[in-house]
C-alpha cells in the first residue's frame, strides 16, 4: 500500500523507551499517547474522498424474506452503492467455529438486528436515510426463544437446517449414580451480559491498486479476521490486508466479524476509502453478548463435607448463529464443578441455536456461568451442613496432581486452598462506628439519598473460581513474533512486530518487557500490529502473554544466539561463553567484549518465532481427555455488601481479590487486570443485564444497560502469589477471565448473607431481594 | 441548513460551516480532524465526550456547535504544555490509570474541569456547610467523577491520579 | 433544519410564535438524546441559551409568599450552588440528575417542557406547590405544576408559548428528596419521592415521579398526615410520629402511584419502594422539624 492512500491518524510505531524488564511496572509504551488523546483509535480514521457505510437490520427475530428493493435507496442524491446477499462476492457465510452465519441474509432473518443490506454515501446522516429507502418484504415467523425447550423439543421450527443444538457435551467421572448423605440441589439463571466496550465497532476499509483492500480496524484477532473476510471477498487473503487501529476495550466482543466484511465490500464497489462506525445502539445488535445460561445442579456431600458427586445439566442460549457457542459448552461442562475434587461427575451441557441476539465470547468464556451456580451450591451445602463456607471449600479444593472430571490431571501448581486462606486474611472494611451518622454516599443508594440507615444490613461472601487458558481441545494454540535488532545513532533498538491485539490489557507493555529482558536493550520498539507478520490468535481466553509473550521470547532468544555467534567469530570467544548485559556483549572469561550496536554495525538481525503450547486434545463422548486444556488459573474474592433489605438497593463496600498469576510480568498491570475482571463481575453480579423479550433487546443503550459506575466499584485489597506453571514463559498464568468469574458469585453470597434469600438469578435486582 | 460558526478549538480560532444538526462532538470529531473527544453512547451517558465548554466540562455529544458559536472548547489533546503533559494526564499516565484509553480523554477533562469546580468552591453533594471549602477525599473524588465510564475498570487508579494532581 | 437563536425573550416570543412547531431547546441534555436517536426530527430548533434574562433567578412575594423565582434556563449546578439552603428539596433532587456534566448544563426548564414522568426536578417542585410560568406574544400566564402535566410528555403548553420560570415558595420546613436507582449514580429513576413540610400554613406537600403517566402529588397522603399532625397538636408539640401515621402515609403515597412495568423495574417494586421511601423521607423530615431546624433538608454526613 503506498503512502498516499494511508489514512490520517495512522497507527504508529510505539517508541516510548521506558526502562523496565520482566518483572517491573514501566509505564505503557502507548500510555503518553492515550493520556493527551494522541492515540488513533479506529473511529478516528479518516481517509481523502471517504465515503460513510451504514447497515440495514432485519427488525424481526425470525422471518423469511419476500423480496429487497434498493432501487429508490440508490437513487438517493449522495448514495454511491446499496448492496445485498447478491453482492457478497464470495462465500456468504462466515464463523469462529461453525461456518454458518450470512455476511448479509439471504432468503431468512434469525435475529433481530441481523444485516440485510448496505449502503454508502458521501455523509453518514444520507447513509442512514437510504436505509429508511430499502423496502424488505418480510413473511415474519414464530421465533424461537427458550433454549432448555429447544434442546429437549423436537416441534419446533429448526433456526438452522441442522436442527437447534450447537454442541452437545457430557462429561462423566466414576460413578454418575452414587448417592450420598447430603444432598442440595438448586436452578440457577444468568442474564445476558454484554462486553460494553466504550468505543463501538468501526474500521477504515481502502481499496487498494491490485485489487485487493486495507482495513484499518479494532479487533482481537486479525489474522482470524482476514481469513474470513477473504473467503466473503473472493479474495486471496495476501489482497486483505489488516492493520490494528486503536482498540476501545474488547473483552470478548470483538471476537466475531462485525463491520469487516461489509466495509469491504462497499469499498471494493466504490473504489473509494468506506467508514463504517456504529452508535451505541447498533453496537448492541452488531456483537454478540455472553450466553444466557439456565442450569440444574445437585451436590451430594459426606456429613465430614467432602464431595461426593456433582451432577448438572447445563443451557446455554447461543442465539441464531454459532459463533463460540462450542467453547462455551466446552469450558461449561469441563470446569462446571469448580476448583474442586470429585470423584463422581455427571454434568451434561447444551448449546443451543434460537431466535434470540447471538451470543459469543465474553470475559470468562463460559465459565462464568457454572460458577455462579456451583459457588451458589457450595454455600447451599456448608449451610445444609452447618459447616463455614470457606472451610467446606478449602475441605474439597483441588491440588497439584488432583484429577479434573475430564481425567487431566494438574501437573502444575493449583493453589486454590491458599487463595482461600489469603483472600479470608486480608483487613475487612471497618465497620461504621455504633451511632455514628452514616455518610450517606457510603450506603446504598449513595447520594439518591435512598436511606439513612434503615434496611441496611452487611453481608460477607466468598467466591472461587478455575477457569483454563488458551485455547483447548486439540486447538493449535500458536503466536508468532518477529524480532529485529539494529544500531540505530550507536544505540542498539529492539523492533518486536506481532499481530497480537493490544485491547488495553497492557500487551504492547509486555512485549516490551520481554524483549529488553532477553536482549538487554533499553530501546524497544513496538511495531503497529497487522497482517504482514503470522498469526497471533485472539486476544482472549487470558493467552496472550503466555503465547506471544513465548513468541517474543523465543524470537528475542534466536536474535541473540545470532549475535552472540557474530560476536563469538569476531573475538574467538566461544558463543557458550558469552551473554548479554547493559547494552554489551560479556564474555564470562575476558568480560565486556563490546557495545552490541558496535556488534551490529549496519547489519540487522531479524528473527521470526512461532510459540505453541503444549498439545491439547479433544474430549471423547464420555468427556475424557488427557489433557483437554493446557493451564488452570484461579482467583479467590471476598466480598463485603451493604443491602437496603427493604428497597432491595446494594454497595458493595469492598471486594477483595488473592490470584495466582504464576508469573508477574508486570505487577501493576496485573493488579489493573484483577480491578477490571472484578469490576465486570459486579456489573453482572448486581445490574448488567441485556433484557430480551420475543427475540428482541430492549434496553439497547447506556441508559437503560447499566455498567458500575466510579461509585459502584469498591476499593479492593488485591493479593497477588506467583505459583509458577512449568509448563508456560517465565512460569506465566493467564491473568484476565478469572477475576471477572469469581467476584460475581462472592458479591451474590454477601447479599445472600445480608438478606437470607435465596438469588438463584445474577444480576440481582431489588425485586429479587424484597421477594 | 448550514450555518457559519466560530469555535475556539484548544487556542485555535476555528471558522467553519456546519449543518444545524450536527453536534458539537460531530463538528470536532469529522469537521476539524479534533479525535480526542470520543463518541461511546450518543447521548450522554459515558462521558467519553467530555471536553471543557467556557471552561465548564460538558458532554459534547449533548449540544449542537451552532449553538456554541464563538465557544472556548478545549479538549485533553488542548491541556498539554507543548510536550509537557497536563498534570491531570501525567497523573494517569504514572497511576496507570487506564487501560485501553478510550475513555481516558474524557476523564482528563471531567477531572480538570472538576478540579476547577472544587477550586471555586462548588459543593458537595454531602458538604456539611455549603460555605465551607470541599476536602477532596476519595469519596468526594469518586462523586464528583461519576459522570465518567470506564469499562475497564481502571477506576482505583483514576482516584489516586486525581488525588495526585489535586496536590 | 432551522436553527433560530433569538438574542432576547421578545424576539424568542416571537420566533415561537412565527414557528410554533419550534423545538425549544437550552441545556440540550434531554432534547439531544431524542434528535440523536433519531426518536425525533424537529423542522427547527429554538436555542434559548443566548437569552440572559432566562439564567437567572430572583427572590419575589407570590400572594404573601416568600418565593424563588427561577429562570428556565438556569442550570442545576447553579440549583445545588446557589439555592441549597432556599429550595433544599429542589436542590436536593438537582444532585440526582444524570452527572455532574448534565447538571453543567441541564436546565429545570428543559425538564419541565420534556414532562418525561422520570424527570427528577418534577417531584420537589410539586411538594413545593410551585407554579409555572407560561408566555407567548399573546401574554403570560401561569398555573400550578400540577395542572401543567397533561399526560406522558405532554403538557398544557400551547404551541407558540415558552416556559418562562418557575416560581417555589420558599421553604419553611424540612424537605426531602429521594430517588430509586438500580446504579449508585448516573441513573433515571426507578422511582422518586419528595415531601416537604409547611409548618407556617401547615400543610404537607408530596411529589411522586416515575410513578405514574405524569408526576403527581399524594393528595390524599398530604391531607391525611397534615390532619393527623393538626390533631395531634404536633405543629407546635412536635414529638415522635406514631408508627401508624408513617405507616399510613407510606400506604396512601403508595395508593397514589399508577406505575408501569418497564425495563427499569415493575410497576409492584416501584409501589413497594415508594411506600418506603414515603415512610422514610417523612421521618427524615419529622426528625428535623422536631430538632429545631427551621429550615434543612440538607443531607446528613458523618
């Protein structure tokens, strides 16, 4: 692509040198940026003679269509293209894992918000009126919308040719029948949740002189972009070239093809730069949102409180396309009896298609869900057995060289006891002095001025969570890096290019880290990601410092065996014998041999790696698996909650976190990862919930879907242990999903503390707690 | 309709031709290429628009640049000190707090802006005597900036970087 | 779309009059969310921010009433600033309203002209007894707050009238404010309640919001506790309520509301809640009558 055709606001190298190797908190080598509002996110994008993409939604959550008509949208003054199914140049499906959702629909709708047609004009308000010109004869139909019912009822219609079920999972471990001296059971429900990145999807489509096309884009996973977007193009992949623009949060729902394919096409067929951002609003129907999950659990406990069984059945609604519907079972039934030793499993899990909005990857896939009805039902058993929550949970905790229900067995640390122990440990709020006026913005309520007091009760809870990492069941999990080293103005500079998606978690920070760790730099260098590197996967399931950060690693380690061959030829010192220090090559016999610039000279060494984890395999009809997953974390909260018990209103006062994450890379941004999981594991706990009626969402906007506020979120005590995994870079464990999953059941058994109800559904609303 | 306005974008006088309906966020964003100001819900609800209307933080998504003709408007690109960064931002950039960045421009401004608010003796919601000056505890921090999102969640960071630079 | 931005009242009068299909707008807090979701497409807006004498307001007398008389366009920072101490119940729910950004720039008159049944401003200025002040080319008129609701966003507005002020009698009494959220800050109300008591003619005011097609006041409450407080010679012997007068005046609040199920919560919770927070907001009140606080309302703190 030549200059000329790049948009403004670019992205650009990041070059902030900033000490700081594995192990410290540098600042973030894109933080200066961000701060001053430098930094160009995808919505920024601008390009010379630009044309604005808008889409067209299908207002019926099941309906066939008649007929389009697009003739008065074109003839529109200022519409330069309107497009349909017809104009999908290639394959029009597209998918994670199953193939099978249109880039635009064809002869049927099977959500509401789903895109029937496109359209370009020179303005986006003229774009939006064409949409109003499209005339969609819609035959609308009866949707389907209970996911339990679609599993188990073979009347109704079928969303898809291949009938309503997505995956089937069962998982079996020793006897499924035993019974036991306790026994608890319960029915649990988890809303529809939604990522809520604050910057909505956009990208920058431009049509490129060979025929092939840029985009400038925020998504998790480019390389899985472009090769769906090619197929949908009929274009050889090497034509689809991607480059990560600023991404605005992502936490999942930017897994899934959004605005890609279609911002494309319409450049491809305008020969013009194409825009697309969505508002808010469309934001909502244009991702896929958490699984909705009804599930069935029964615990049997000996008197002493272990575990005897756990038998579940688990639903999740996946809506009308796949997308990571499979995962979710996945995870579900794998992790669905927590960080705990059974011996007799049964759990059989459902993903199912229906009329519903898609659902997809989220923060915790899938195993945010389990965890909120097994935590629900460890606090059921302690109390069935008149035993303290914690210790019923410490009792029957999983350990290195226990065996998870799919028969792997954790050949690495699992320290769920102590996370337990240390999370019961850390200081308590202290409670408001007797008779002392409450400040009213430390109640529920806060400043509504709700209550001065009265109804107000606190409750104490605790939460523990397994959540694996990477990818899973015979994926292969890999991330590539390449690593450049020269002398530039005599000092040696480090280029670490990847495809890996900096969401915020702080990746372009790592990466930096790494490589002046191995390479004993100061400068390093972070190259814009994009598709002219291989493949990094999705900056999900927490993998991405363990992949590319042993990506990183591995290049840096090539870079240096070169150059400390280089230096080995040029001074007869044995390449064994030498390392790297300070900028300087030491020899262990004869000391600091040279500056590495002065190594380099004029010359380059550039490394590409691929990094794959250990092999993982897919589980057999019964569930079994040597090792279905490479890594486990865990995370333990505790949290205190203040209930108005009679309006029903919640603050949570203090939530309190103890996670091992193996390896601290870099320690703050570990503890910012455990804030940001906790804060979106409130939000669930307490008032995220997309609320959908026959198909349809119906709090599609900021105000009627409610994320914490700065009000909301308490401070937290976070406690961090570093139990290194063998297995993985540096010992590293995935950080991100496990505080999002584990804080949601905590905050619900201190309201369950406080009110003594039972909250069998998350989010917890006021009607729930005055009954 | 297009009508002829003036703004006063981060110090630069700005003459430009918008139509009635666009709004001030629209007319920096796409008119004069001024990005930092960030478009999340459309209708004042996240705060990542905020920018400093005369001097008073406002959501800029929430009113029309005709009406603002002949404003003062400065934005978080606006606050720096040529290379130096305003207090506020460098507070955010060594308290971390941010992640992805998105809703950090807005926070800058509400918190300058706040800060300002503060200095001019603008009350609580819970001050005892409305007279007496506002101690700028973290509660107070935390009630003043709730007009700003963050779904990342950065928010234990954003108080102690406002702690730092109200100092 | 027009534009019209007149520089004074008379010229706004006439541009109302000239164009009466004319959206009034000033903060733009609650007409921009409309126009930005495409919820509606007005032919021309009328922009009243240039209009100073809308920005203010001023003590006066209404019918020997000591009485506040604000601009609709002041804002509600200015609200919580500038008039806490006068109007605490009105200041108090100005706290409430959206963030500190909205309140920057939101104004009391926008809130009224919308007539949303969630506007936070509605309840106290109805406890208040406030009135409202309409003008055209035609004159000026104004009625009580509870005659202007006409239905959901509607009110009694004609086409070429504006909204010129409030007027709220100055507090004498305690005041309340409260406001049901399902979020610690930044929410529309699930429900609010407002209550102020008017020791000098002693009577009792009641404001409900979100709780019907319009704000109303709890009549019936109002009359049954200012009964009970007369009989009981509590003006002027203040000692605790009785449980059974906080009772029943939540109860009669309660039966005041015709509330809906909505996406923000059911029509039962908001019933259930506003019986509470009537209960509460009165004794709240009563505390502070009976402590000697002429006039509060003020929040309570640590």
């Amino acid at each position: 692509m030549s200059d000329t055709h790049a948009p403004a606001h670019r992205p650009q190298d990041l070059d902030d040198a900033i000490a700081g190797g594995v192990g410290e908190s540098p600042l973030r080598p894109d933080g200066t940026l961000k701060v001053r509002g430098d930094f160009a996110y995808s919505s920024d994008l601008w390009a010379e003679n630009m044309l604005w993409g808008a889409t067209l939604r299908s207002p019926h959550p099941s309906a066939r269509i008649r007929s389009v008509d697009i003739g008065p949208a074109l003839r529109s003054p200022g519409v330069h293209a309107v497009l349909t199914a017809e104009d999908v140049p290639g394959r029009n499906l597209y998918g994670l894992k199953d193939i099978d959702q249109p880039v635009l629909a064809e002869d049927v709708v099977r959500y509401r918000g789903e895109a029937v047609a496109l359209v370009a004009a020179d303005h986006p308000e003229t774009a939006r009126r064409a949409l109003d010109l499209i005339e969609v004869d819609y035959e609308v139909l009866e949707p389907v919308v209970d996911a339990e019912l679609a599993a188990h009822d073979d009347s109704l219609p079928k969303v898809h040719p291949g009938g309503n079920t997505v995956r089937y999972q069962p998982i079996v471990k020793g006897d499924p029948e035993v019974t036991a001296d306790v026994v608890v059971s319960g029915t649990y429900t988890v809303g529809m949740q939604d990522q809520a990145f604050l910057g909505p999807e956009s990208g920058l489509a431009i049509p490129a002189e060979d025929g092939g096309v840029d985009l400038y884009l925020a998504t998790q996973d480019l390389h899985t972009d472009r090769k769906q977007t090619a197929a949908a193009l009929d274009l050889d992949p090497e034509l689809v070239r991607m480059t990560m623009s600023g991404v605005g949060g992502a936490f999942g729902g930017r897994e899934d093809l959004s605005m890609q394919v279609h911002v494309c096409m319409l450049a491809l067929r305008t020969g013009r730069p194409v825009k697309i951002v969505y508002d808010r609003e469309e934001s909502f129907f244009g991702h896929v949102h958490r699984h909705p999950a009804k599930m069935y659990y029964e615990h049997g406990a000996t008197r002493d409180g272990d575990l005897v069984f756990v038998r579940a059945q688990l639903y999740f609604d996946g809506g009308a396309y796949a997308s990571k519907t499979p995962v979710v079972v996945g995870n579900g039934t794998t992790l669905g009896v927590g960080p705990y030793d059974v011996a007799n499993v049964s759990i059989q899990g459902w993903g199912m298609y229906t009329n519903n909005p898609p659902c997809g990857a989220m923060r915790g896939l899938g195993a945010v869900q389990p965890a909120f009805a097994y935590e629900s039902q460890m606090d059921r058993l302690a109390e069935a057995l008149d035993m303290d929550p914690v210790e019923l949970r410490i009792r029957n905790a999983i350990s290195r060289g226990d065996t998870t229900p799919t028969g792997q067995v954790l050949d690495y640390p699992a320290p769920v006891a102590e996370l337990l122990r240390r999370v019961r440990e850390l200081p308590l709020p202290e409670a408001p002095a007797a008779g002392a006026e409450p400040d009213i913005r430390d109640l529920p309520g806060g400043a509504s001025n709700t209550t001065h007091g009265e109804g107000v009760v606190r409750g104490v809870g605790y939460g523990v969570c397994i959540k694996n990492i990477c990818y899973a069941e015979g994926a292969d999990d890999f991330s590539t890096a390449r690593v450049r080293l020269q002398n530039v103005a005599g000092e040696p500079l480090a280029m670490v290019h990847t495809a890996a998606a900096e969401v915020g978690q702080g990746l372009v920070t790592v990466q930096q880290q790494i490589a002046r760790s191995e390479l004993e730099v100061e400068r390093v260098n972070i190259h814009p990601n994009d598709t002219s590197v291989g493949p990094a996967g999705s900056s999900s399931a927490s993998r991405q410092t363990y992949v590319t950060g042993g990506a990183v690693q591995a290049a840096c380690r090539a870079v240096r065996e070169r150059l400390l061959a280089i230096t080995a030829e040029r001074f007869g010192e044995p390449a064994a014998e030498l390392s790297l220090s300070g900028g300087k090559i030491v020899s262990r016999e004869s000391g600091v041999l040279a500056d590495i610039a002065e190594v380099l000279g004029s010359e380059a060494i550039e490394e590409t790696r691929e990094y794959h984890h250990r092999e993982t395999f897919p589980l057999d009809e019964r569930g079994r698996s040597e090792r279905a997953q490479v890594q486990h974390a865990f995370s333990a909260h505790r949290a205190v909650v203040d209930v108005d018990t009679e309006l029903g209103l919640i603050k949570v006062v203090q939530l309190d976190c103890s996670q091992d994450v193996g390896k601290a890379v870099n320690p703050e941004s570990v503890v910012g990862q455990i804030q940001g999981g906790s804060a979106q594991g409130l939000g669930l706990a307490v008032m995220e919930e997309i609320q959908v009626g026959e198909g349809k969402i119906r709090n599609p906007s900021f105000t009627d879907y409610l994320i914490p506020t700065i009000l909301d979120m308490p401070p937290m005590n976070v406690d961090v242990i570093e139990r290194g995994d063998p297995n993985a870079p540096y010992g590293v464990r995935g950080v991100g999903e496990p505080p999002t999953i584990s804080s949601t059941p905590a905050i619900v058994a201190a309201i369950r503390a406080a009110t003594g109800r039972d909250l069998t559904h998350v989010p917890v609303g006021p009607e729930h707690i005055i009954g | 309709m297009d009508s002829e306005i003036t703004l006063w974008v981060d110090g630069r006088r700005e003459t430009l031709s918008v139509d009635t309906r666009t709004t001030l966020l629209d007319a920096l964003r796409e008119r004069l290429g001024v990005t930092s100001p960030k478009k999340g819900c459309d209708h004042g609800q996240c705060g990542a628009c905020t920018v400093l209307l005369d001097g008073r933080r406002a959501t800029s998504c929430l009113t029309f640049a005709v009406a603002n003709d002949e404003s003062e408007v400065v934005t978080a690109e606006g606050l720096a000190e040529g290379d130096e960064p305003h207090p506020v931002q460098r507070a955010l950039l060594e308290n971390d707090g941010f992640q992805c960045g998105y809703c950090t421009p807005g926070q800058v401004c509400s918190a300058v802006g706040m800060l300002d608010e503060v200095k001019s003796g603008w009350p609580s919601y819970v001050t005892e005597d409305l007279d007496e000056s506002v101690e700028l505890d973290e509660d107070e921090i935390r009630e003043r900036m709730s007009g700003n999102l963050c779904r990342c969640g950065a928010y234990a960071n954003i108080v102690t970087a406002i702690r730092e630079a109200a100092e | 779309m027009d534009f019209l931005r007149p520089a004074g009242w008379s010229e706004a009068l006439e541009a109302k009059a000239n164009h009466p299909d004319a959206t009034p707008i000033a903060g733009g807090t609650d007409v921009m969310v409309e126009l930005n979701f495409d919820h509606r497409r007005p032919e021309t807006l009328l922009d009243l921010t240039r209009i100073e004498q809308l920005r203010e307001w001023s003590r006066t007398e209404r019918n020997g009433v000591p009485t506040v008389r604000i601009g609709a366009a002041v804002p509600y920072a200015r609200l919580i600033e500038e008039l806490g101490t006068t109007l605490p119940g009105l200041a108090m729910a100005a706290r409430t309203v959206g963030s500190p950004q909205i309140r920057n720039r939101g104004t009391l008159g926008g809130n009224l002209a919308s007539a949303s049944p969630a506007g936070d401003g509605h309840p106290p200025l109805l406890a208040s007894n406030a009135e409202i002040e309409l003008e055209s080319v035609r004159g000026s008129r104004t009625l009580p707050l509870a005659d202007f609701f006409t239905g959901v966003k509607r009110t009694d507005m004609a086409p070429d009238e504006l909204i010129a002020a409030v007027h709220v009698p100055e507090g004498t009494g305690p005041q309340q404010f409260s406001k049901i959220g399902t979020r610690n800050a930044m929410v529309i109300a699930v429900c609010t309640f407002a209550v102020a008591l008017h020791p000098r003619r002693r009577g009792v005011g009641t404001g409900l919001g979100s709780a019907a097609p319009t704000p109303r006041s709890a009549t019936e409450a109002e009359e049954f506790l200012a009964g009970a407080l007369a009989e009981d010679g509590q003006w002027d012997d203040p000692r605790p309520l009785p449980a059974s007068v906080t009772e029943r005046f939540g109860e009669l609040v309660a039966r005041a509301a015709a509330p809906i199920d909505d996406v923000r919560g059911t029509a039962g919770y908001r019933t259930h809640a506003l019986h509470v927070l009537a209960r509460r907001t009165l004794s709240w009140a009563w505390d502070e009558y009976r402590s000697g606080t002429e006039l509060s309302g003020r929040q309570r703190c640590a």
